[in-house]
C-alpha cells in the first residue's frame, strides 16, 4: 500500500470515528428521554443516531471493498511468486 492509500484509510477510519461520535452523543439524549411527556429533541436524537449508524456503515462497507480489492492483488502477486518458484528447475535433479 502506498501512502496515498495509506491516508486515504485513515480519512476513511476519522469519518467512521466521527459517525460513532455523533451516535455516541444522539444515543445519549434518546436513552435520556422522558416517554410520559412529549420530547422532539430525543426524536430528533433518534433520527440523528439513525444517520450516523448509515454514515459510518456506508464508510465501512467502502473501505471493506477497498481492501477487499487490495487482498486479491496481494493474494494475485503471492500466486505468481509461487508459480515462478515451482517452475524453476531445483539444483541437483535429474
């Protein structure tokens, strides 16, 4: 991985942190609500916890594909060192 990817997972792994954040805190003042009495900030809250779990899932699933893809070209070069080692012939055969 070179260092553009590199930065590019960590910009991805910051928004992830920041979407848990904002649940952590959206969270917080949902299970702080009072059902006996009407509460628009803790629907609110709710609608906003809501948002940030789809935020940071669709970063997650993002970075998941990315290096998904990266795996495979790891796995793909492996393969053909491999393959190139097998094809030589060993010292000492017949």
């Amino acid at each position: 991985m070179d260092d553009r990817e590199t930065q590019a997972a960590q910009v991805a792994v910051e928004a992830i942190r920041e979407h848990v954040g904002q649940l952590d805190a959206a969270l917080a003042t949902w299970d702080a609500r009072d059902d006996t009495r009407p509460c628009p900030a803790a629907r609110h809250a709710a609608n906003d916890a809501m948002d940030a779990i789809d935020g940071a899932l669709q970063k997650l699933y993002a970075l998941r594909a990315r290096l998904t893809g990266e795996i495979r070209a790891s796995d793909d070069a492996s393969a053909r060192r491999v393959d190139e080692l097998l094809a030589k012939p060993r010292s000492g055969a017949p």
